[in-house]
C-alpha cells in the first residue's frame, strides 16, 4: 500500500512538473518573464539573464519584419487622399457643370484646412505636422500654377495675393507655438511659386511684390520676437525679384517682347521697399531690441542697399541721386551714433563694430549722390577732422581708419594726384588750385589732432600714414613748383637741371620725416622717409638716367648716396626712442 502512493505521489510530481514546464514555454513565446518551477531555486545566473526571444524561423518563406512605424504608412495614405481630392476638384472645374471659379476658391480652402491639420497635428506628431504641410502645398501651387497659366480663370495679381494671404496664414496657425517647419514650408512654396509665375506670365511687378511681401511678412514676425529660421529664403527671393526687375524693365535697348513696362515711380517704389524692409528689421531687432546682428542681417542689409540704390538711380536716371544721398547720410549718422554711444559696452561689441564700417562707406555713398564735385572735397575732408578730433577723445581704432580713409577718398577725386605726379615726375605745372590747398590742410590737421595719442603698439602708428603721406607728397610738388616758378626767370630749366631740383627737394622731404620721427618720436615718419627713398630710386632710373647729364648724374647721386647713409640712423634712434 505505501508503494502504490509512492507511484502516485510520483506521478503527480511529474504531472505537475510537465505542467510547469509547458507554462514556461508558453510565456517564453508570448514574452513575458518565465514562472519558476515550485521546489526549483533559480540561480543568480539564471536571475540576472533575461528571457531570450524566440529565434525567427529561417524557413524562407516569411516576409521580413520591416521596421517602420505603425503610423508613418497611414499618415501617407492620408495624405495620398488629400492630393486625390485635389484632383477631385479638379475633375469637377475641367467637367464644365461648375464654374471654375467658386471650385477654384474651394479648393484655395481646402489647401488651407490641411496647413490647419498640419499645425494641430504638431504636437502630437511631427512627421504628420511636416507631410500635412507638404500636402496643403502640393494641394495649392499646382492649382494657382494652372489656375492662372492654363485655364486663366485668375490673374497674376490675384494668384500673387493668395500666395501673401497663404503665408500669412500658416505664420498666424504657428505663432502661437513658434513652430519653424510650417512657416519653412508654406514660404519656400510661396516665393517658388511666384517666381515660377514670374517666368510663366512675365508679370514682374505684382508677383514681386507678393515676395516682397513675403519678406516683409517674416522680418515683422522676427521684429515681433517670433524667432523664424526661414528669413533667408524670402529675402534671396525678393533680392532676385528685385534685380529681375530693373534688369528687364529698366534695359536701355527697351523693355523685353511679353513683360509688361513699368513706370520709374513704380520700379523705384518696389526698389524702396526691400531697404526699407530689411533697414526696418534691422532697426528695430538691433537697434532698438539690443540684439545682436547676425550674419545674415549683415549680408542683406549690404545686398539690399545695393539693389535698392541702383535700381532707383537707374529708373529714374539719376533724379533721385539726392534724395538717395540724403537717405545715405542719415544711417550713416545712425550708425556714427551707434557705434560711438549706443553700442559703447562690450558686450555690444559686433554691433559696434558693424556700425563703424557701414558709417563711411554710407557717408561717402551720400556725398557722391548729393554734392556736386567742388564741395565734395571739402566735406570730406571735414569728415576726416571729425573723425581725428573723435579719435583723439575715444582712442577708438575705427575712428583712425576713418581719418584715412576720408582723406584717401578726399584726394582721388581732388586734382592733387595729377598735380603731384606732373610736378615731381612730369611737366610742372602752375600753381596749385584751392582744393588742393584744403587737402594739405586738412592733411596736416589730421595728424596734429590725432598722431598725437600716445599709441600702446608701433602697428598702430600706421593709422597716420596717410595723413602723413599726403601732406609730404602734396608739400613736395608745392615745393618743386615754387622752385621752378622762382628760378624760371634768371635760369633755363634744362630737363637735367629740373631733374637735380628734383632730387634734392626729395632727398631732403626723406631727410625732414627722418629727422623729425627722431625728434618726436614718431615712427611712421620713418617709414614715410623710406617711401621717398624708393621714389628717388625709381627717380633716378627713370629720370636721371634718361635726362641728367654728367653734372646733374654727380648732384644727383651724392644727394641720393648721403640720404641712404644718414636715414638708417635716424630711424634707428627713432624705433629705440619709441
């Protein structure tokens, strides 16, 4: 009896066992943690393995897994369904029953309730929000394309207004949640849509204004602390609109077969408003809102200027060259002001320095437009006193340059170039004229005020060799004319004796700067001495050589031997003494 309830009990612990053991394969296969056996201690090895998924079967005869979302496949068909009602509406306008124009208008709508679908679906799913949008535009530039180039049920002008209106749109659904792909998509549909209209219609004026319109859309959304990351398209777009513009209906052979002409107040008025919007945005964005000017601010507000200056000078052939320079002058205040006061911290450093290279080149972009040649000199030269007194007072870099860059400016459009030249290497000329008289004033002036700022650094000497040069090369040819205008009555000037004159007035101009950087410890004058050594030595090869007898040759070469023996002293205690 004891043995038959041993079998049993061993039968059922089998049983049981079996029974455990199918329960472990069955959750080993559906994934979840395998049950342990009663009775049976796990191992910590056995603990810390996890459940090993079943191996695919390599029958060959299963498709393999492809690894794609679950809803990436629906969100297409979607989206394949809302292109299909496109064409849909499209069917019915081709069919004739229904006026094109209300299905047009629906479809317009429909368009925009997928850009609607496409922002509420944002925060659920971004790869829904980004082929939503891509919908809505697959819905519209098709549809304004052959609304308005095959059918010709809408005008240009109207297409272009939906395009602004489309923008518009998608800007306000994503403002709320500062979205950037939906603004992305509905702009880069919309200025390639217009300039697709531009080349299919040769409508240029209203379809560039809708991409002006455009820009002007997103700059006001960047004023508006929407940080967009699409600004860069609409403004290329509305720079090519632009150049387009006063390319083809500005031409001097005429305007081209098939594109409408446009009067010079128009084109002017849409070359206006590209400064105007992006000197706005970057107005208020940096000047106003202390932010700090990007890259691409910097660019466009060069390309913009440009584009706008020369397309209205050139539709107005040049009637508006004051106006334009009195514009130039103010930003360039502007930025004087910027860069002296506004800008003053550090932190504000880029801005300072943008500010102080945009003021010259717009200050002498607006003397150019505004003022005739004899008061251009002038100006300019007052231009660089101020900027002198200014730099003496702040010891700001930019300034210095400035100081040169006017007086630079100054003489290549003042007579004193081909005065010089003509005196020291030509036939000499009477007197000087007025003007050049201002720019040896102003020159000397210049280095007075501003050379004398003990600079930290040799290299920053530099600022002054302009104002420098220019005073010595003009004193020069001065000195050389008031040599021959005395010496012309009681003494022929033979070609070798003005060639001595010549020399000696350089040899002692090399001397003077010598000497004087010694005494005043100023190292440009130095490299200024030298400047005129190498003029002598070209001097004397092409002059002396040419011209000089054998009298004239011994002057002139122990002139020329002395000041190559004497300079490299002086300049030597010069650079000691500094």
């Amino acid at each position: 009896m004891p043995q038959a309830v041993d079998s049993n009990t061993s039968e059922l612990e089998q049983v049981t066992a079996r029974l455990h053991d199918l329960e472990r394969r069955v959750a080993a296969l559906e994934g979840h943690p395998q049950p342990s056996v009663p009775g049976q201690l796990q191992t910590a090895d056995a603990l810390s393995k996890p459940a090993q998924e079943p191996k695919p079967s390599d029958t060959g005869r299963e498709f393999p897994a492809i690894k794609i979302s679950s809803g990436v496949v629906p969100i297409f068909g979607k989206a394949v369904l809302g292109i299909a009602g496109a064409y849909l509406l499209r069917a019915i306008a081709e069919a004739g029953p229904v006026p094109k124009l209300p299905v047009l208008l629906a479809a317009i709508v429909y368009a925009a309730l997928w850009m609607v679908w496409a922002v509420r679906a944002h925060d659920t799913n971004r790869f829904a929000s980004v082929a939503y949008g891509m919908t809505s535009v697959l819905i519209l530039a098709p549809l304004l394309w052959e609304s308005t180039v095959r059918f010709r049920v809408i005008s240009a002008s109207f297409a272009a207004i939906v395009l602004v209106a489309y923008v518009a749109f998608a800007l306000a659904l994503s403002w709320r949640r500062q979205l950037q792909l939906i603004p992305w998509i509905a702009s880069v549909a919309a200025v390639v849509t217009a300039l697709a209209l531009i080349v299919a219609t040769h409508n240029l004026v209203a379809l560039a204004a809708s991409i002006l319109a455009v820009a002007a859309l997103t700059e006001i959304a960047a004023c508006l602390e929407y940080p967009l990351s699409c600004r860069a398209v609409p403004a290329l777009a509305a720079d090519f609109a632009v150049w387009l513009l006063v390319d083809l209906l500005t031409a001097a052979e005429g305007v081209p077969e098939g594109y409408d002409p446009a009067s010079p107040i128009t084109i002017s008025i849409l070359c206006s408003a590209l400064i105007a919007i992006y000197g706005v945005s970057i107005g208020v964005r940096v000047f106003a809102h202390l932010q700090k000017i990007s890259s691409f601010e910097m660019v466009q507000g060069v390309l913009a200027f440009t584009l706008a200056t020369f397309g209205v000078l050139r539709a107005t052939k040049g009637t508006a060259s004051g106006v334009t320079g009195v514009l130039c002058l103010a930003l360039s205040a502007a930025c004087y002001w910027g860069a002296l006061w506004h800008f003053a911290s550090e932190s504000y450093s880029r801005n300072r320095r943008v500010c102080a290279i945009w003021a010259p080149a717009l200050l002498l972009a607006g003397t150019f437009l505004v003022f005739s040649a004899e008061v251009q000199v002038p100006f300019l030269c007052l231009g660089a006193l101020a900027a002198a007194f200014f730099y003496s007072s702040t010891r700001k870099l930019s300034l210095g340059l400035h100081v040169s860059f006017y007086l630079a400016a100054a003489a290549a459009v003042s007579p004193l170039p081909a005065f010089g030249v003509s005196a020291l290497a030509g036939a000499v000329p009477s007197a000087p004229s007025w003007v050049v008289w201002i720019i040896v004033i102003a020159a000397l002036l210049c280095y007075l005020v501003g050379g004398r700022v003990r600079e930290t650094r040799i290299q920053s000497r530099g600022l002054w060799v302009v104002p420098g040069g220019l005073f010595s090369f003009a004193s020069a040819a001065i000195i050389v004319v008031l040599i021959v205008k005395l010496a012309g009555g009681p003494v022929e000037l033979t070609p070798p004796r003005l060639s001595v004159i010549r020399t000696i007035v350089n040899c002692g101009l090399a001397f003077v700067l010598g000497f004087a950087g010694l005494r005043w410890k100023r190292v440009e004058l130095g490299w200024l001495a030298y400047a005129a050594v190498a003029f002598g030595t070209l001097k004397l090869l092409l002059e002396d050589m040419r011209f000089g007898n054998a009298a004239s040759l011994v002057v002139s070469l122990l002139c020329y031997g002395s000041i190559l023996i004497l300079l490299p002293r002086l300049t030597r205690r010069a650079t000691a003494k500094a």
